[in-house]
C-alpha cells in the first residue's frame, strides 16, 4: 500500500490493484484503478510503489518467513494451538 496525500494505492499480489481518492470518498468505497479519468495518477502510484520495493519479491519473502516461523513452531497444528501470543488469554471456565 502506498498513500501519497489524498491518494492510496494498494496492491495485492495475484489481484487487481486499488486507487482511493481518500479527500473524496474516505470510506474508500469507491475504487478508482480503473476509471480513465484517473489513469495518470493510477500509472504514477504503481510506479512509485515499484521504486520503492518489487511487490512480488516482498509477498514471497513474507510468505517464506511465515512458513519458516511455522514450521519453527513445530508445523500448523501446533501452530494452531498456540493462539494469539500477544492477547489476553481467556477466563478459565469450570464446568
């Protein structure tokens, strides 16, 4: 994703890009990557992005690092069983 003032560009690997006129439509409820009237910013956003990184480098890398972090967890079912390491645990429950 990149935001360039009112602008917000996203990219997902494997899925149409996005373009959001954020000053206009905050809720991002209407996606301009296809409308000609915004091409030329659609065309400068994409190409920024791609200055700054190669998305699709970065989706491999992140899932490559995903796999691994798994995989150091002793696979995805005990994964799984780990939970959100970061939230509050729940309240025990007696029967």
């Amino acid at each position: 994703m990149l935001r360039r003032g009112s602008w917000k560009y996203i990219h997902y690997v494997g899925y149409p890009p996005e373009l959001f006129d954020l000053r206009n439509d905050p809720e991002e409820t209407r996606d301009l990557a296809g409308d000609p009237a915004h091409r030329a910013v659609f065309q400068e956003m994409a190409a920024a992005l791609n200055a700054i990184c190669d998305p699709q480098a970065v989706d491999t890398q992140a899932f490559a690092d995903q796999a691994a972090m798994i995989a150091g967890y002793g696979g995805r079912e005990a994964s799984l069983k780990l939970g959100a390491p970061a939230a509050t645990p729940p309240p025990e429950v007696s029967a």
